[in-house]
C-alpha cells in the first residue's frame, strides 16, 4: 500500500484550471523571489523553505512530475535560483489535452465544433 502523501501525489490528470492554478503559485513565488531578491538571498532559511513549500503545494496541484526535480536542483544553486525556474517548471508540464506545454488557450477544434452551424 502507497504512502498516503504518495498516493495524492502519484498521478493527477493535469487539467487547464491546475495548470493555472500551479502557474499562479509559481508565479507568485518567482516574484516573491525577485522582489526580496537582495533580502532572501542573506536569509537562505526562509529561501529554501519558501521553495519547499512551493515543491509541495505544485505536487499537490499537478502530481509529481520529473521536471520538479530540475527545478528543485536549479533553485538549490544560487546564481541560478534567480531565474523564474518554477513558473519555467509548470510551463514544461504537458496538460492531459495530448499537447505538450502551456495549454492555458482554450482548444481551436472544439471552438469550431461549436461554432458550426
């Protein structure tokens, strides 16, 4: 039997209100980072828990995805843990559309169906 958090985070359907959902805690995050940019990076404690907890809360949201641990990896080394690597994580997140990358545009083929007389 799975580990309960494991079992919430295994396999998530990655649908377009999680992906934007996840963008958002990214985004939220990566300007938190580089709005205290000259702060946080004396204080790297509240850093890395900040990235923590972003870890766990796109888990949550998206399930676990490999790409999580490169961004985990680039938010651990300094001079790179500047650039917006999460918001760059959720982006690289295929959606369950079957196309790969940010699916947040609503899909052409069904907007024609539906405009279709």
């Amino acid at each position: 039997m799975l580990n309960p958090f494991l079992a919430v985070i295994h396999s998530r359907p990655v649908t377009r209100r999680r992906k934007i959902l996840a963008l958002g805690v990214a985004i939220f995050n990566d300007t938190l980072r580089l709005a205290c940019g000259g702060l946080i990076g004396f204080i790297d404690p509240i850093d890395d828990l900040a990235d923590v907890v972003t870890a766990v809360v796109l888990a949550l949201i998206l399930g676990f995805q490999w790409p999580m641990v490169c961004a985990c990896i680039a938010e651990a080394i300094p001079g790179v843990a500047v650039l917006p690597t999460w918001t760059a994580f959720v982006l690289l997140v295929p959606s369950t559309n079957g196309t790969d990358g940010p699916s947040l545009l609503p899909d052409r083929a069904a907007n024609e169906k539906n405009a279709a007389p």
